[in-house]
C-alpha cells in the first residue's frame, strides 16, 4: 500500500471488510501478522476501529506523499492456467524465466504452427539480442506494468492455476541460451520451473510444492486423484486450484512446521468470506433485473454446490490418505463449510496481478520506430506472419475466425494482447495472478 497524500498518525490507511464479530478469527490471530514480522508492520498496526468498521490498519506516524506503508507477499499464489502456457515464470517467486525463443515456442505450442515455420524469425541475427536477454533477466525484480496493446505476445504474472504445468526436463538448463536461467523441479512426473536453486529448494523442502509434487510421488493412487482434480478444476473452476495451493500451504504447515490445523484454518479464513454456492451470480443478477425466476437461482445455486462438492472430494481423495495421523487433525480442513468459504473468500477478496510482458513491450516499441536497434526484428516478426499468428493464439481464435489487423497497432500501449480475465478479486481467467 502507498500514501497517496500526506496521512497522519489518526488516520486509518486500510479498513477491512467489517465480519460479524461471530465471524471474525481472534484477535491475537491477525496481530500476529505484525509480531512475526515486525520489519514489514514498522509504520503501521492492526486497530479495531470504532462504529462497527471492522479492524483496520492504521498508522503509527505521519507518512508522505509516495511513501511505502507497508510491503507484503501473499500467503499463497499462483500464476493463472492461461498466462502459464503462454510466460514460462518461476514457481516460487514468480519471475520471468527463458528467453525469447522459448517464450515464442511455448505460446506457439498452443496453435497449429511451430516456430521453425517461420524461419526468418529463427534465423534473425537478433532473436537472441542481449537486450532481450537482459529483459527477461530483470524481469520480476520490480514487478512489471500492466498492458493492454497487442504485440502478440503473452503476458507474464507472479502467481495463478496449476503450478505443475512447466517446462518440461530435468534439472538445471544452464545459461547457454541466454535470458533467466532456468532450474527443473527433478521429478518426473511435475515439469515445473524455477528461476534458480534456492527457490527450487526452498519449494521442494517447505510450502505447497513440498506436498503437491514430493509428497504426492510417494503414492501413484494420490497421483491419479491429483490428476482428476486438476482436469475437474479447468473445466469448473480454476479457484479450485488455488485453493489446494492454500491446503498444501496449511498441511505443509502443520507437518513440517509448527502451526496448529486451528491457526491455519484461522489464516486461511481470515478475511470477509461466505460460502462460494451461495454468492449471487450471473442469474442473480438477471433476476434483479426482471429476467428469470427464482428457481433458476435455486438451480444455479445446486449446480454450483454440486461441482464443489465434487471437487472437494478429489482433492480429498488427492492429499488426506498422505496425513491420516488422527494427532494432526486435518480432516477438519476438508469439511464442505471450510472449502466452501475457502473458495467464497476467493471470489470476495482475491486480488489478481497483471504484468505486461518485457519482450512484448520491447518488440512494440521497435515496431512502432524504424530507427530501434531491435527494429528489423520486429519488423521480421510481422512479415513472416508471426506477429499475426502470435495475436491468434493470444486471442484464443481458431482458423477460419475473423481475422486480426496485424496493422492496427497502438504506439501509446505498450504490451501484448489481452485475454481478458482472472485474479480476480473475484477471478477471471486473464493473464494474471491470483493471490490470497
């Protein structure tokens, strides 16, 4: 959070939703935020604020124009389904891995057309130009801006779906090709990549990775059920991804770490939330405006129950026969009215993060200036038709489907195109992070 004006040390900076103090996780719960981190809570503090406004964060001095209040992570993230077959990122922190190259053959993987049908590109002198390394390097270390032009090519996050779907290999790739270098989770069956070895160890040793992926190897019936939830999730829902990230957050946190079932279920739940069937939705809202009846609503709602209380099985099935130890107490995570929140949280509060790509933002910028050093390249990319199939693929477009102006480019937006939707705070499915 940033001051935007001057702010004394009465002001609140940030209100929380108000729960009903019935609802609300205990105090000691969410001041513990502060007093295990007292670096990041330095300028502010947690308040419980008069007139029924629910806690706030409130500051302790008088703080500037532009000044940082406070600078968090997530308790858990993940980088959306889409934005990850199109930006290869790192699983633990999210930043940008590979080189253009790569990032053109992975979005590619998703159409019809590999790279080597267009071998003017693969044969440019500066497909693999030091600055577009240098960009992909960077990457990450200050965040990026979010885009909305079309360069064609897909944006980069720092965190959404399923975090199994990687670069495909074993170990590290080295840094022979330029760009992030890139390190592989060395099972067999996750694929998924890393921007160096300290994230991937510290993924394999603690977190969510530790029990979705090591775990997990341990039981190929597990595996399977794994399996099924996530192809469950894609078609349903990807929210429900997310929340096995927060499940595998809490379990690894209670097995491997000293936090009680009851503490996580606290930190996961605390925040505004009401059960995700029970959220108005689109027939809610077309009933408001006359359309429909309520029994369209009641179905809507039954329908809604139903595939979350399919997925909450399969994930069931996927993670709890790993920690039946009565001792540890986890099946209370996998009641229906926990996940139910869990998942209804999301949709309240959820915050999504967009970052345009550097490469896409580096190439529009060529292509709109005939004088740029990386001009020819860009200039390259859009006669030999890949620019074109680039914003195709993109675009989610099949052949046929009217077509893309590839000259219809907008100078003052600077990015890659848009698809659309999700971290939301209530989600949607766009090229983005979805965090908690």
């Amino acid at each position: 959070q940033v001051s935007t004006s001057p702010v004394s040390s009465s002001d609140c900076i940030v209100v929380d939703m108000a729960l009903p103090s019935s609802r609300r996780p205990p105090l000691d719960v969410v001041k513990s935020w502060a007093e295990e981190d007292r670096a990041r809570f330095g300028q502010a503090e947690v308040r419980e604020l008069a007139g029924n406004r629910g806690r706030g964060l409130i500051s302790r001095q008088m703080l500037g124009v532009g000044e940082v209040v406070i600078r968090d992570r997530p308790l858990v993230a993940m980088q959306h389904t889409f934005s990850q077959r199109l930006s290869p990122c790192c699983l633990c922190c999210f930043r940008m891995i590979g080189n253009l190259e790569e990032h053109l053959r992975r979005i590619l993987s998703n159409g019809g057309r590999p790279l080597e049908a267009f071998p003017s590109v693969l044969g440019h002198t500066h497909l693999h130009h030091p600055q577009l390394d240098a960009l992909v390097a960077a990457a990450g270390e200050g965040g990026g801006s979010s885009c909305s032009s079309d360069s064609g090519i897909g944006s980069s996050s720092s965190s959404s779906a399923d975090p199994h779907v990687g670069c495909s290999g074993r170990g590290s790739t080295g840094d022979t090709s330029g760009g992030k270098q890139k390190f592989v989770c060395p099972m067999r069956f996750c694929g998924a990549a890393f921007c160096s070895s300290e994230c991937r160890e510290q993924a394999l040793s603690k977190g969510p990775h530790r029990v979705l992926c090591l775990d997990l190897s341990l039981d190929s019936r597990r595996r399977e059920s794994w399996s099924s939830f996530c192809a469950h999730a894609r078609t349903h829902h990807e929210n429900f991804l997310l929340a096995a990230e927060a499940y595998a957050w809490a379990i690894s946190s209670v097995v491997y770490g000293d936090l009680t079932v009851e503490h996580a279920r606290e930190e996961l739940l605390a925040l505004q939330n009401e059960p995700w069937h029970e959220l108005p939705d689109a027939r809610s809202h077309l009933l408001s405006r006359g359309i429909g009846s309520e029994a369209s609503r009641e179905d809507g709602q039954e329908k809604r129950l139903r595939i979350m209380q399919e997925s909450l099985m399969l994930l069931t099935d996927a993670l709890l026969p790993g920690y039946s130890d009565p001792s540890l107490g986890l099946a209370s995570l996998f009641e229906e009215d926990f996940f139910a929140r869990l998942l209804g949280q999301f949709d309240l509060v959820n915050v999504s993060i967009e970052f345009g790509n550097p490469l896409g933002i580096r190439l529009q910028r060529a292509l709109a200036n005939p004088s740029d050093e990386l001009s020819s390249l860009a200039e390259t990319f859009r006669t030999s038709g890949l620019l074109h199939e680039l914003r195709r693929v993109v675009a989610c477009m099949q052949e046929g489907d009217a077509d893309i102006d590839d000259d219809d480019d907008d100078d003052e937006s600077e990015g890659y195109y848009p698809h659309g939707s999700d971290d939301h705070v209530v989600e949607d499915d766009g090229y983005e992070d979805q965090e908690l």
